[in-house]
C-alpha cells in the first residue's frame, strides 16, 4: 500500500465526513479488507468480498461486450448509493451514502480519494 494503514484509516474517516457517508472501505479486488469504517455490526470481510465480487461481474459484464473495464460502480437503492472506485494497483475504495446526498459531488469526492490509494 501506499499510505500506511493508520494512515489508510485516516483518509477514509476523512472522506466519511466530507460526503455525509455511511460506511468506507479500501478493499482489494480480491476481497480483502484492507482498511474499513464500517457502522457496528457489519463484517467487514463479508462486505469487502461481496463489493470485489460486484466490481469484478462489471469488468466480465464489460469484457463480454468487448468494453473496457469499468472505472467505477454505482448502485442504487431505496434508501442508499454505493460507489465503487478502481484505485491505482489492485485496490477499489468503496462509499456508501445516504440517497439524500448529491451523488455527483460524492462521486467526485470519492474519485478524488481513490486517486491517493494503491495496493501493489
């Protein structure tokens, strides 16, 4: 990783604030947590495996069609959006908010942070 974990911890409680988020997460594509801010109660493997498990149906979903890889996700629900964003390596941060805040800001702040994490 690039940051060190305290540091990674940092950033996501950082970018948690600035868009209003629910929960934040820097996970590897292959389902590993790498650093969570998680409400209690939510397992963060589970979370981080079945967030790396959505990102990786796009790019097959993608490939399938002959597109490139996705740059990010954003799934929508009733009460809630989680944004997905590929980071630099093999890393993908993930933000959930509340469907009440501006989504193109968050998605914007989210990009921006996504920019500051990598795993190798």
């Amino acid at each position: 990783m690039m940051l060190a974990n305290a540091n990674v911890r940092t950033v996501l409680e950082d970018l948690k604030n600035r868009i209003d988020g629910i929960a934040t997460a820097f996970v590897s594509r292959d389902g590993r947590v790498l650093s969570a801010d998680l409400p209690e109660g939510v397992y963060a493997d589970t979370f981080a495996v079945m967030c790396a498990t959505m990102f990786g149906a796009a790019i097959a979903g993608n490939a399938e069609l002959g597109r490139a890889s996705p740059v990010r996700i954003v799934i929508e629900s009733d009460d809630s959006k989680t944004v997905i964003v590929r980071t630099s390596g093999n890393g993908l941060l993930v933000a959930v908010i509340d469907r009440s805040v501006d989504l193109p800001r968050a998605l914007d702040q989210v990009t921006k942070f996504a920019a500051a994490l990598t795993v190798e």
